[in-house]
C-alpha cells in the first residue's frame, strides 16, 4: 500500500490514471465493519482490473469544524494517521490517498469535488459509500448526487451497507461508546483485536524511576482521548512482548495538562527511547485521580500493580 498525501500529488502515480475503484470515510479505528467494506473494495477491484483506493481526511471532519466552532466537540479520536496507515497496510488496499480538509476544501461545491478529483484526477469507475455521506459547502452533497453522477459519467456507486454486531450497527462511534463505558471486551470484538495506542517512546520528567515504577512515555497528540485512567497491558517493543501497566490522563497529582500514556513494563530494564512501541488494552483497573500528594500516589500505583499482576496470572499472559 502506498501513501499519498495531497491531491496534488496524483500525478505522480501513472498506475491511476486508467481508473481505479474507491472508498472515501475516516476509517477511524479500521474496525471489523471498515474491513467488510475494504473486502468487497478489493473484489471489485479485482473483477474490474483495477488499482483500490481509500479516500481519508486529515485532519477528520468534525475535528476541523470543532476548531471553527465553540459549541461543536470533536469525537475522540480513536488512531492517528500513522495507527491507521498501520492498520490499513496489511488488508491490501493499493493507495491510500490522505487529503487535507481545509476551508478551501470543505466550502468546494459538490459538483466541483466530483467532477476535480473523483472524475479528472481519479477517474473513479466504481464508487463505495455510506449512503448518510454528505460532502461539499454546506453538506449539499450527497448520495444521490453521486449516483446520478456516476449514471452521467459512467461509474458504479455503490451502498457499503451497515454491518452488525448483533443488532448493533459496527461503527467508530459504539466503539468509542465501549471504551467510555470501560468495555474492552465490546471494543475488541467490535474492531476484530484489542484497543491499542502506538507511539515512539518520548523522555518524561523521569518521576516513575524514583518510585520504582519508570515508565515509556507517548505522547498522544489528540484533541479527544478515547479512554482514561489505568489498565493491565501488553507491550509490543522490538526487543519482543511483555505484560505492564499503564495510565493514560493528564496526571493531575502533578499537575499535568496534556494527555500522556506512560506504561511501565514488567520485568523490563532496556532503555528504549526513541523506538516504537504498541501498547494493547486488556482491562481497566480503575479511573485517573489526583492523589493529595506524591506519596498517596506512589502507595496507589503499587496496590494497582498488585492488581495487574493478578490479572496477569489469571491466566492472561503475553
């Protein structure tokens, strides 16, 4: 899979120009109803000859329009670009085409974003979209704007349907409902594996090490956090596998501001700054507090490792 950022860099991929077939949506958290989705994608592309295609946004829509308007929130965010870049890889789509979502783009006429980039630059031949898509200044566009342009030009568009968890339609929002409601055993069935959060590991205040608890730090970067507080986790690093603990908050004992994850590995000792980690949520243990002091803190975080070990010798190791 190759990444393209921008629409103006198109041109530099000949392998499009003959068409190709296409999805457009956040793909926020690429969970099991984003592989469906992807899955059908890539038959029709293979029926048709032609190179996949998944259109996301960055930043993601709402987020933009939350920046713009005080009264809007934007949604957690359940991946960066660099997770969903990862989770996208293996499931074979050919391009993954990122375009930025500015004011220029969101205020284009829907006409304008069909005809400029789905007819000129893409040359879509079959299109997959939800059928609540809405696009274009104002949100005029929509469905059956798109499938009328297809019947003018010559593309399929296609309904991506809703897949079910039960009676529940698959979406980012019921998993970002799961991890609020601490269900990570809805969120994982819901996105096919474990909630994870990947990252490079950054230097911190080194407090941890003081206590007897170091931690690798990430930091989040996000407007929203989809979960809080702290969990018993597996850590991917590339020296192999291992059972930890983490938090995930602003740390208000010491009076934190930005959302951080800081994990401490069990059973670990290498200095692994600088070096990607995967961090997998396996269960809460409990909310993010701010402790009167230090000391409070230090005592709580060793009766929460206690009970991550617990979990651990459960039977749940990495």
């Amino acid at each position: 899979m190759q990444l393209i950022r921008g629409v103006h860099n198109l041109g530099y991929y000949p392998a499009l120009q003959g068409g190709c077939v296409l999805t457009i949506g956040n793909f926020d958290g690429v969970h099991l109803g984003h592989q469906k989705i992807i899955h059908r994608l890539l038959s029709k592309a293979h029926l048709l000859n032609l190179p996949s295609v998944i259109m996301i946004f960055e930043p993601q829509p709402r987020e933009f329009f939350a920046k713009k308007q005080q009264n809007l929130t934007a949604p957690a965010r359940l991946m960066r670009l660099r997770d969903k870049v990862s989770a996208l890889k293996p499931l074979g789509i050919d391009y993954l085409l990122c375009v930025k979502f500015d004011k220029h783009f969101a205020e284009q006429e829907p006409l304008t974003f069909i005809q400029d980039l789905l007819i000129d630059k893409l040359q879509v031949k079959y299109l997959s979209i939800g059928d609540d898509f809405r696009f274009g200044q104002k949100r005029k566009g929509d469905f059956a704007m798109l499938r009328s342009a297809g019947k003018k030009y010559g593309f399929e568009v296609e309904d991506h349907h809703s897949y079910c968890l039960g009676k529940d339609r698959i979406s980012s929002s019921l998993v970002r409902n799961a991890l609020e409601q601490d269900n990570l055993s809805l969120a994982q069935e819901l996105l096919g594996r474990p909630y994870t959060i990947s990252g490079r590991v950054a230097h911190g205040n080194k407090l941890g090490r003081t206590i007897g608890f170091p931690t690798a730090n990430i930091m989040l970067n996000r407007l929203v956090t989809p979960i809080q507080g702290v969990y018993a986790v597996e850590i991917e690093t590339p020296s192999g596998c291992f059972n930890g603990i983490a938090n995930v908050g602003n740390r208000p004992t010491i009076n934190g501001t930005k959302p951080l994850l800081e994990v401490h590995l069990f059973d670990f000792s290498e200095q692994i700054y600088g070096q990607a980690i995967q961090v997998s949520f396996l269960k809460k243990i409990r909310s993010e507090i701010k402790f009167a002091n230090f000391e409070a803190l230090k005592q709580q975080i060793e009766q929460d490792v206690v009970a991550v070990k617990e979990f651990f010798t459960s039977g749940k190791i990495c």
